[in-house]
C-alpha cells in the first residue's frame, strides 16, 4: 500500500506539468547546443572564406600557367573557329543544300559519284556519275536544263561514245538562286 498524501487527481496533474517543465528543460539543452555549434563554426567559416578570397585575387588570369594539353585544345578550338567563320561566309548567301535536292531530285536512274559547287555571280555545279544508258543521260540533262532557271548544261559529246555505263562529267553553270 502507497501513502500520499496529495489526492489522486493532484498527483495526475503535478506528473503532467514535471513532464511539461522536463520538455521545456531539454529543448532548452538542445537550442543552447545548436547555438554553440554555430558559434563555434563561424569563425572556421570566415577563415574559408577568406582564404578563397585571397586564392582567387591572387590567381589572376594572365599568370595562370596551363598544362600543354589545355593550350593545344584551345589552340584547336581556336583554329576550328576560325574555319568554320570562313565555310560560313561561302553559304550564308546560297543555300547550297536546296540546289543539290533540287538536282538529286531530277537524277532518276542515273547514279551521282560526286557533286562540285562553286560560288560567285551565280553558282556553277560539276556532276559526275554514272548513267545506265545513254538515252537516260540525254533525259536527265535535258531535265536539268528545264528545271534550273537560266542555267547552261554542258555534256561533253565525248562522254556519249558509249551506249550502256557511260561515265559522265556534266557541268551547270548560272544557276540563278
């Protein structure tokens, strides 16, 4: 048998506030530990921070010595460029894309080896392959002439001496865009 001398609904409520106060007692602990954990790290925080302050005024970009691999790749990089402002002039213009579909367009049976363009007033094409017969040669070059605008078509008569397989050299000249 327990003697208290506090009645029973007391007691109930003096366990409930001692769990209450006990609460309040350790987050209490808990803040103060968090407080000195980030006062103790803020100074560890200024010193980073300004050692990487000094490290990157100190680096500048003028001294900064590169490895010979990074120079050869930017020298690379650099002589790409280059080229590529260069190929850009040529086809800013014309678009040479659309003259060649233009003409693989109208090649039919006849089978294309190589394509040749070049640019100035107007632009001049050199077509070279290989036809079936000479009759489907003679078409496809009076295709070209009927189809591009202005343009010459020049087939050499020696490149019909043959009936079947001729190889062929065709020039285009004035194609007008």
């Amino acid at each position: 048998m327990q003697y208290t001398l506090l009645p029973e609904q007391e007691r109930l409520h003096l366990y409930k506030e001692y769990r209450v106060r006990a609460l309040i007692v350790l987050l209490l602990a808990l803040s103060f530990v968090g407080i000195i954990g980030i006062a103790t790290s803020f100074p560890i925080f200024v010193r980073a921070y300004m050692e990487q302050r000094v490290v990157f005024n100190n680096t500048d970009s003028s001294t900064f010595v590169a490895d010979q691999s990074f120079l050869n790749i930017k020298k690379e990089l650099t002589n790409d460029a280059s080229r590529l402002s260069m190929a850009s002039s040529y086809t800013n213009n014309q678009n040479f894309s659309v003259e060649m579909s233009r003409i693989i367009a109208l090649r039919g049976s006849i089978k294309i080896v190589s394509m040749t363009m070049s640019r100035g007033n107007s632009i001049s094409i050199i077509l070279r392959g290989v036809a079936p017969t000479r009759d489907l040669l003679l078409a496809f070059k009076k295709r070209l002439y009927d189809n591009l605008s202005g343009a010459t078509v020049d087939l050499p008569i020696s490149e019909l001496t043959k009936s079947v397989d001729l190889s062929f050299s065709i020039q285009i000249n004035n194609i007008q865009p």
